[in-house]
C-alpha cells in the first residue's frame, strides 16, 4: 500500500476531523474531498476510528519532533526555549475547533486514548529535559523536582488551552500564556537567568489568534 496515499487520507481527514469533531465526519465526506474511494481509505484504515486514531498519532508525531528541535538548538536561551515550546504545544492544540476536543471527551471510553496519553509524555520529557539544561547552566535554581516543575509549565498550556471552550474573555489567550509563563519563571530564574529575561524573548514567534 502506498504510504503517500495514507498519508494523504490522514492528512484529509484531520482538516475534517479538527474543523467538525470525530462524530459529525462521515468516511464518505473525507472520499469526497480527496476525490478517492472509500474502498481505497479502507484499503489503508479498517473502520473510522482507525483512522482518528492514526492522525492522532501522526499530530504526536510532528509536535513532539518539533519540541525536540527547539530544545537541540544551542543557540536559544532557556527562557525563549520554554516559550517556544509552549507556545507551539499550543497552536497545534489550542487552536483547534472546540468540537474536535468536545468529541474527544465524549468518546474517550470509545477512542483509543493511547496517542493523547504519549503526548502528554512527550512534552513532559521535553520540558523536563529542558529545565534540566537550564539547572546545569546555572540559569534556574528551583526547590521542587524538574519533573513537578514541568508539570506546571503543561498545565499552562493546558489552562490557557481549556479556555478555548469557555466564555471570551477580554484578555487574549496568547497573552495570558505569555503572561503566565513570565510569572512562573520570574519565581525560579537565578541572576544569570533574569539577564535573559526579556520582552523580546517571550514575544510570540507563531503568529496565533487570541
């Protein structure tokens, strides 16, 4: 089977699957819009589940391999490393359509869970690693374990994510992860740290809507 084709159908079917929610998206919508067979998605997927769950795992895939580019790069300090790293957590889930994460609730007794649990992971190994580099710098000096700090830096993302499927507030969603992560290094940079500390560093490198 031809890997182009599948991840053709994968990538297709996520621009449906993120825009509408799992169960609103038909295997024959997704034919449709890639002009293709439902025998050929199912040549490649054997139900609509599989196919979620597919794209789900490719999603993982490409942020995971994201946040370890960034946290490879010497040439960026640690405060822009963090930002970076949230920030792109962010875009890549924040800014979906709140019925894709609706649906998600909803049939995650149904839904393989695996995928969301790896990420989860995953961007608590970066973060770990990341503060770990920023310890033997000597750019942070912390009192608690890096990997309960890094559990707070992903419940930021977490937080300012989840208000994507509240009320609006005044204040942009972007704007209180910077904010938030501004505070919380604040808390635990040495000296050495602070003097990287600036606007510029924690300014958005993605350009998000609020």
């Amino acid at each position: 089977m031809s890997q182009g084709m599948k991840n053709r159908i994968i990538q297709g079917a996520a621009e449906l699957f993120t825009r509408f929610g799992y169960a609103k998206v038909r295997m024959e919508e997704i034919s449709e819009r890639l002009g293709i067979s439902k025998k050929t998605i199912y040549n490649h997927f054997a139900s609509k589940e599989t196919l979620f769950n597919s794209m789900i795992e490719t999603m993982v895939e490409r942020i995971s391999s994201e946040m370890e580019r960034i946290t490879d790069d010497l040439s960026i300090p640690f405060p822009e490393k963090l930002n970076r790293i949230l920030e792109h957590a962010y875009h890549e889930i924040g800014m979906k359509d709140s019925a894709f994460f609706k649906d998600l609730n909803r049939y995650h007794e149904g839904l393989d869970s695996r995928p969301i649990v790896l990420l989860r992971e995953s961007t608590l190994d970066v973060i770990t690693k990341l503060i770990q580099q920023a310890e033997e710098e000597g750019i942070i000096a912390v009192s608690i374990p890096r990997q309960r700090l890094a559990q707070v830096f992903q419940n930021i993302v977490e937080g300012v994510t989840s208000q994507k499927h509240r009320e609006e507030s005044a204040v942009s969603r972007v704007q209180v992860l910077k904010d938030s992560v501004k505070i919380t290094l604040e808390g635990i940079l040495t000296p050495k740290g602070r003097d990287l500390l600036t606007d510029s560093v924690l300014k958005p490198v993605i350009p998000l809507e609020g």
